[in-house]
C-alpha cells in the first residue's frame, strides 16, 4: 500500500522537527507571494508571528489539497517506500540513513522548488 498524504506529512514534520528546519518570515511572504493561492494565504495567516517559521508547522497546516500535491512531489522520492502503518514508515526512515537523507533533501527541495521558501540551515 502507497504512503499516505497523512502520514508522509506527519512523517516529514517529524523528521523537519528534529532537523530544526525553519523558514524566515520574509522567505515566508516571499513563497506567498509567489506562490499564491491557498499557499499565500496561508503563509500570510501566520507571516505576523515572529521571525522564523518551522518547517513542521507549515507542513501541520497543510490543507487537504496540499498534502496530496506534496505527496506526489514525493512519490518519487517514495518509490519503495510501502507502509499502513505510521509506526513502521517512521522505523524504516529512522533505521535506513539514505532514506532518511533522500527525504530531508526532498523536502528541501520542495520548499525551495514549490512553495520558494527557503530552509534555513
């Protein structure tokens, strides 16, 4: 069974929490504007709440309709990637190195690629 759009979300978030990912709040307004759309508005509900954004949150907020054009950013990425059960889609990334590092370099990208936000480091 495919990744879901619920849990691959949930998963990035966690894996974006523990790599301390955050966004600026101009690159923040910055995506919004560029991006438009569900995504602007959703940036510029929070763009007044401090300098940094988390990469967690944002990914948290995703609506509905974001999480699946994130997921099928990520079925590449997802290729072998088979799982039901959060649980043991989190163990695999967690015991696999290269996966783990193929998806926050993904995620990256995705930020930077299709929202124009960009992580700091």
């Amino acid at each position: 069974m495919p990744v879901s759009a619920e849990d691959l979300v949930r998963l990035l978030a966690l894996l974006a929490e523990e790599e301390e990912m955050k966004v600026t709040v101009h690159q923040s307004i910055k995506g919004g504007l560029i991006a438009g759309g569900a995504v602007g508005g959703a940036v510029g509900a929070w763009a007044t709440k401090g300098t940094f954004r988390p990469v967690s949150q944002i990914l948290i907020d995703m609506n509905k309709e974001q999480r699946m054009q994130l997921q099928e950013y990520f079925s590449t990425v997802a290729t072998n990637i088979t799982s039901d059960d959060f649980m043991a889609l989190s163990k695999l990334v967690e015991g696999d190195d290269e996966i783990r590092r193929k998806m926050i370099c993904s995620l990256r990208n995705y930020f930077n690629d299709e929202l124009k936000m960009e992580i700091l480091d």
